[in-house]
C-alpha cells in the first residue's frame, strides 16, 4: 500500500474550520498538527461551552477500510457474547448427593 506523502505546508490547509453559527471561538489548539485540532467555543447566550474536535475528512478507501475494520469487530464481539451465554447456559454442579 502506498503511504501519504509528507505534508509540507505547500499543499495548503488540511482541516478548515469556519465556526459554527452562535459560537465564538475561545481559544484553538493543535493534537496532531497539521491534521487535527480542538476549538473550544462558547455560546454568548447559552454560557454553554462546546469542545469541537476538527479533523481532515476520510477518503473513500479510508471509510471503507473503517467500515470493514468496525463490521469485524463487531462480529467478534457478538460471537465472544454468544459463546459466553452459551458456554454458561446449563452448567450445574457435576457433584452428585447420595441419600443413605
């Protein structure tokens, strides 16, 4: 599989947020730069503060490579939840009682 190439700045901005209708942006900073960073915002009217994580869109190869990797765990981990119920359905003591 071919790798992304290095991101030098050159190939403009990776994420752009604009800011969401209502909020003013209090402060800004970087997780994984240039890919991802948080905005903290806050409602003037509300009081409400919100912390909005902005991250590059997903290719299609790369959702669909999430989607697979989401389908398959969730089917492990349903067969690891049938198996348990399963295997524990019907266990009782081995230990038999004799009367005298």
């Amino acid at each position: 599989m071919d790798e992304a190439p290095e991101y030098d700045g050159s190939q403009g901005e990776i994420t752009v947020f604009a800011g969401l209708t209502g909020y003013e942006e209090v402060e800004r900073y970087q997780i994984d730069p240039p890919y991802t960073f948080v905005s903290i915002l806050n409602n003037e009217f509300t009081r409400e503060y919100l912390y909005y994580i902005n991250e590059p869109p997903l290719t299609t190869f790369e959702r669909k490579v999430l989607e697979m990797v989401f389908k398959s765990l969730q089917e492990v981990i349903l067969s690891l939840m049938w198996m348990r119920r399963t295997s524990t359905k019907g266990q009782y003591s081995t230990r038999t009682s004799r009367c005298s």
